[in-house]
C-alpha cells in the first residue's frame, strides 16, 4: 500500500505534555482504576507506533490520497479588499474528504486501534460530524464502528445518522437525561469500560484522559506544518496572526503547534460568545471558566458551584463544549495564545459575509474564525496577514440557517 513514501511526516511536533500528560496544571488521567492500565497501554502503544516507518508511511499515503493533503491556503482577496485592512488567508481544512479537519484524526486513531489489534473503535458524537469523520475511518480499514449519539441529536442531525448507518456504523442511542452530547459521552464511556479490549474509544478532539490530547494534537499537527511552509512558499514571510476556533480546540492546536515558537506570530483562538455571557446560553470556556475536571482530565471549565459541568449553548454545534482542551488551557496561563470570542450573530455574518465574497461558505464554527479575523482585519494595515484555520465546510448548516435565519438574511427561495 506505501507505493508513496517521498516525504512522511514528522507528527513528534512538541515536548509538552509530560509523562503523566499534564500541561502545567492541566491534562492528566483522572479515570477509575480499571481504565487505568488500559490508557496507559493506549499511550505506550502510540509512543512506540508513530515514529515507526510503517505507521508514518501509512498515514502520509492516506492523508495525500485519500484525504487529499495537502489542503491549499487561498487568499481571500475579495474579502480583504472589502474589509479594507489585513489580508485574510484560509487554511482550507473544508476541502478535506468528510469536508472538515476531523478526518486528521480520526485516520491516525483507527490506524491507532488496528495496529493494536482492536476489532472495533466507538466514540460519542453530538452533531454527528466526528461520528461520520470516525465511521468513515473505520470502513476505509476494515473496523467496526459503534458511534453512542443523544436521541435528541439522533432526531435533529438526520442527514449525519444516514451517512453513518451508509457507512456501516452503528449509531446507538443514549435515553437517559438531556438525550444530547453529555449522555453520549455517558453511554460510550459504559459501553467501553464493558470491553476494553477489543474497542478502542476515539476520542473527538484535545480532550480526554492522557494520551488523547497529545496523541489527537500529534495527528491534527500536519495543518500547521503545511501551513508553515505553504505560507512562506506564498507570500515569503510567516504569517502575522493565525486565528482559529476552539470547541475542544483539535483544529486551532492543529495549526498553532508549527508555530508556538514563533515569537513573531500572534496567535488567537475563538470562542462561541452565543446569545450573551449569562451561564447556559454561551461555550466560551477559557473565557469565563475556572479551573476544574471533566471527562477524566483538568482544564478550565464552566462549572456550577459543586464542580458539575455547566449547560452551554451556541450556534455551532461543534463548539458546544463546556470544557476545552488542557494545552489550550496552559497556553492561556503562559500568555501565548489570546482566546476572545464571537457571538452567534457575528457568526453568522461571516458566515454569509465569506460566502457571497469567496464563494466559500464556512461551517457555522469556522466561521467564529473568520468572524474575529474580519474584526482584526479593520484595524490593521494592509501589508500585514492573518491565516485563518477554516476547519470545515458549512453544507451540514444551510438548512438550518435558511430555516432560522432566512428571512432576515434576505434569503429567498422560490
Ligand atoms: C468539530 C468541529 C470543530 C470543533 O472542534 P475542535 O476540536 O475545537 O476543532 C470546529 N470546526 C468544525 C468544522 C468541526 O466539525
């Protein structure tokens, strides 16, 4: 199969976490007992796997030819010239086959679980996108998937559960509670602890207990290492800003890592601001949350005062996460990325904003990105460039935008 070896990529992008997996304060295994030494063979196992030939060779040939990596960097022209400031570059994640940067992982993490041997990788999903990134893994080599999903998601994200079910997944519904992401993650953590052998629980962002924020950050690396040189390639200078949106923050760590030494480069990340600050009706975690534990790892969290997960909502689905990864939450303490945040109307602005300019239209998350660059973009000279991580396509949110927001937006339909 590895017929196309020419350039395998380095994924051993940075020191941190250390051997426990913490980030400063954050990170870490805060899992029951029995799970503990299967984590630990999950992380021995991916420490020994990715600098091996064989697994660097094996996923470069599948991000090139069936991925279709290198993803380009368009400049947005049309836009810049618009907005009259920076100029804003698009790290074209959406072009990815499964349309969004999900796919990065998910190959590295099936790859993962059938070199150790595992016959089936289950996962959570909320809005269906990692259930449909990961199911598409796993019938491209060969495992069974069991994707856990919230009845209510189950009725509300149709068009994912078909794609998934097309693709031979199982989607099993969670009944208990809300019927929405948190009790996902329930079931599917119950249903893993039940055999943890032969499963492998792919975890859909930089969250989790270590080795997932490090093992999910390695995988999603190659965005910045493109970037970098494809940036460089186009223009002859790094780029002045990068910004990204930041749900549990797999795609903004994706393309920040290349750069985090890069003391020139500014580096922001965007979070869902949604109707307004009040607790419930935004997900922006390392804007207004404080340090505390979920899923089996620290970091800041919207929390309530017994330490319980606050609710959270936005737009973008993909965001709605009360806690956020741990080396997000350090690079926050050390000052090295800025987090600030977009509510749902300057999302979807850009949203329509990058559609009718570009002829691109974004997923609802992505678009928090290119809403703050556009903020950015005002005040800046015309010689300096911001690069944005575009970490989907928005095809999944059309219905729902012309549902909700059609008749403001102006958009008719015969
Ligand atoms: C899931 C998703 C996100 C949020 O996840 P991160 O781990 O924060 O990157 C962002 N954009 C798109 C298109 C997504 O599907």
């Amino acid at each position: 199969m590895n017929n196309n070896t020419d350039k395998p990529q380095n994924i051993d992008s940075n020191k941190m976490p250390d051997e426990n997996g913490f980030f400063g304060a954050y990170g870490g295994r805060f899992v029951p007992p029995m799970l503990e030494p299967i984590m630990k063979e999950i992380g021995d196992a991916y420490l020994e796997i990715k600098d091996s030939k064989e697994f660097k060779d094996e996923l470069y040939y599948l991000q090139k030819h069936y991925t279709g990596r290198p993803s380009p960097i368009f400049h947005a022209k049309n836009l810049s010239d618009k907005i009259g400031g920076a100029q804003i570059y698009l790290k074209r994640e959406d072009l990815n086959h499964t349309g969004a940067h999900k796919i990065n992982h998910c190959l590295g993490e099936a790859l993962l679980a059938k070199k150790m041997g595992k016959k089936k990788i289950i996962a959570e999903t909320g809005a269906g996108q990692h259930g449909v990134a990961l199911a598409t893994a796993a019938a491209l080599l060969g495992l069974e998937c069991d994707i856990y999903m919230g009845e209510v998601d189950i009725a509300k994200e149709h068009p994912n559960v078909v794609r998934m079910n097309i693709l031979g997944a199982k989607v099993i519904p969670a009944t208990h509670g809300l019927k929405t992401l948190k009790e996902a993650v329930d079931a599917a953590f119950d249903a893993y602890v039940k055999d943890p052998i032969n499963q492998l629980y792919a975890i859909g962002s930089v969250v989790g207990p270590h080795p997932f924020p490090m093992m999910v950050r390695d995988f999603q690396a190659v965005v910045g290492q493109e970037a970098k040189e494809q940036f460089t390639e186009l223009t002859g200078k790094l780029p002045n800003n990068l910004v990204a949106c930041v749900g549990g923050g797999s795609n903004a760590i994706g393309l920040f890592t290349e750069f985090l030494n890069d003391d020139d480069v500014n580096i922001i990340g965007v979070e869902p601001a949604g109707t307004s600050f009040k607790t419930g009706e935004h997900a922006a975690t390392l804007t207004l949350g404080t340090p505390g534990t979920i899923h089996g790892f620290k970091c800041y969290l919207l929390q309530d005062e017994n330490g319980e997960p606050a609710p959270v909502n936005t737009i973008a689905s993909g965001l709605d996460y009360p806690g956020v990864g741990p080396q997000h939450s350090y690079l926050k303490d050390i000052k090295r990325v800025k987090y600030e945040t977009i509510n749902d109307k300057e999302a979807i602005a850009a949203f329509m904003e990058l559609s009718r300019e570009e002829g691109i239209i974004p997923a609802l998350e992505s678009a928090h990105a290119v809403a703050h660059a556009m903020k950015m973009a005002k005040d800046m000279p015309k010689d300096e460039t911001i690069l944005i991580n575009l970490s989907g396509r928005g095809d999944k949110d059309i219905d729902f935008i012309v549902e909700n927001y059609g008749k403001e937006l102006g958009i008719t339909i015969q």
